[in-house]
C-alpha cells in the first residue's frame, strides 16, 4: 500500500484536478473572452511544467529513459505531453488554435 504521504499527494492531485474539470467545463464554457481563456490556460500549463517537473525530480533516471517507461509511464507522460503542446499552440495561436469565433 502507497505510504500516507503518498496516499495525501494523490488525493490532493486528485481534487486540483476535479477543481480544474469543473472550471474548464462551467467557467469557460460561460464566457467567449480569449484573454480569460489564455489567462486560465496558462495557469494550468504552468501546473502542467510542475508536475512533469515534480515526476523528473522524483526519478531523474527513470524519467528520462524513455526505452524503460511502462504502460502507465507512457500513458501518464503521453497525456501531460500532449497537453502541454495543446496548451502551448493554443497560447502561441499556432494553427488557428486559441481564436474563438
């Protein structure tokens, strides 16, 4: 079983990322504002960068050799990649994304 330390860490991650569902689907959902959308989204990326940050410092070994990841470090690393280049071209305005209609 995960230490209690652990077992706080997760659940924490868990309910930021409850709060951040919640604040995507309600808040931004209500409002057309790019800068709302930009300022949000930025904030979130910056949580991304941390948490990538967090895992590498955890394991700097293990998180760089890329040949060793599992099914969860792939699936974990791939969804936080993918993210942060969404989050990044949508910032930047790279391929039309982040201009709202």
């Amino acid at each position: 079983p995960p230490s209690p330390l652990a077992t706080h860490l997760i659940t924490v991650l868990g309910a930021w990322s409850v709060s951040i569902v919640t604040l995507q689907t309600l808040l931004l959902q209500q409002y057309r504002d790019l800068k709302l959308w930009k300022i949000f989204e930025f904030a979130i990326l910056l949580t991304d960068l941390g948490i990538v940050y967090a895992v590498y410092e955890a394991d700097p070994v293990m998180a760089v050799s890329v040949s060793k990841w599992e099914k969860a470090e792939w699936t974990n690393n791939g969804i936080f990649g993918m993210v942060i280049a969404i989050r990044t071209a949508f910032l930047l305005g790279i391929g039309g994304v982040g201009k709202l209609n």
